[in-house]
C-alpha cells in the first residue's frame, strides 16, 4: 500500500526561542491541517515533537494523504509555509 507523507519542518522564518504552541503562526497552522482533515484531503496529522516545547531537531509535524502533487499543492497554501515559518517536504510512503 502506498499513501503520500507531508513532512513539515522548520522554516528560515522560524524563531527558536518559541515553542511550537506558541509561535504566532501555528494556530493558523493547526487551523489548517485540521480543515484539510476535515475535507478528506489528509488520512492522518500529528506533531512529532512536544507542544510546549522548544523544537530538539527541526521537524515538527507529519501529515498523511492519498496523491504526491494533490497533497503538494495543498500544502503549499499553509499559512505557516506560505510565510516561510514551516517548510514542508512531500514523497510517497510505501508501507
């Protein structure tokens, strides 16, 4: 079976010193993964890192879809990355 994983990671935007709860774009963030969950577009979303921390590494949240360039393209219009705060990378799973 293969699905398509986002893979989001900090940005050059990003400030350290917050936590991923905290930053000032995550809320947008959260808002919109959680419609895209809603619409059917992602299976599955979820931090890789505590909420209330500082970020250890730079990943912060995986995302699971069904298509490569729908997932992409949808992904691209986040908030978080539209202002660079997030990047996100996006590559079939094959599980």
């Amino acid at each position: 079976m293969t699905s398509v994983i986002g893979l989001y990671r900090r940005g050059p935007a990003w400030n350290g010193r917050e936590t991923v709860r905290d930053h000032r774009l995550m809320q947008e963030h959260r808002s919109f993964v959680g419609s895209l969950l809603t619409a059917g577009a992602l299976e599955s979303a979820g931090a890789v890192q505590p909420l209330d921390e500082p970020l250890a590494g730079d990943y912060v949240e995986l995302v699971v879809g069904g298509d490569v360039e729908a997932l992409r393209t949808a992904l691209e219009h986040d908030p978080a990355v539209v202002e660079g705060v997030l990047e996100v990378d996006v590559m079939p799973w094959h599980r």
